[in-house]
C-alpha cells in the first residue's frame, strides 16, 4: 500500500459541489474518504491543446478499510460510517459487492467527478 500523501492530485472542488447540502451534511472522515476515492481514480493522457482527458476506472475504484486505517484516517467503524454517508448523499455508488476471497474488495463509483451522468 502506498500512502495517501505521497499519491499527487489536484482537483479543484467547484463552488456548487462545495456549497452543496450533500457536501455540507458530510463528517470530516467522510471527506477524507472521497479524496482517497480520488487519488485512485487513474486518467488518460489527453493532448495538452485541448486538455481531454477521460477517467478510465470509474466503476472500478477500490480503497479498503485496511487502506484506510494504514492511512490513520480512522478505524473500520470510521470507514463504514464515512462510506454508508457517501452512498447515502449520493457521491459514490457500489458497482461490485467483494469479501467472497481474500483481496476480493468492493467496487465504486464516483458520482461527482466530471464525466458522470
């Protein structure tokens, strides 16, 4: 596992997302969460003319409990709790129920990011 710090991102939070009753009923560590969702999103190199790039793993998104807490962004309870939030508000969607073997994990998918109908 990699830690979230050295994973590099930039993401510009628009003025609607932010000032968002969904986004403004989330706890601290369910923010922390979506942000981890975001570092695993993985990009498509577009040209830097037109700037297109497309998300290739959206759907396909894993961060674990175990991810979580090696992070020290809180124990497993503080990650069901921050997850349940997100489904609940609407940010992100289960695509794939894991925990049938081990490293089988749950699948998201994050609603928010551009590109998402």
């Amino acid at each position: 596992m990699k830690p979230i710090a050295s994973k590099r991102f930039y993401f510009t939070i628009n003025n609607i997302l932010f000032w968002s009753e969904a986004y403004q009923s989330l706890t601290p560590s369910a923010i922390n969460l979506m942000m981890c969702f975001l570092t695993e999103l993985r990009w498509s190199q577009g040209r830097r003319r037109r700037r297109s790039r497309n998300i290739l793993n959206n759907g396909d998104i894993a961060f674990s409990e175990a991810e979580f807490k090696f992070n020290k962004l809180g124990a497993s309870q503080t990650y069901i709790n921050a997850r349940n939030l997100l489904i609940k508000v609407g940010f992100i969607k289960i695509t794939y129920r894991g925990g049938m073997a081990r490293g089988d994990m749950n699948r998201y998918k994050l609603l928010w990011v551009d590109g998402v109908l």
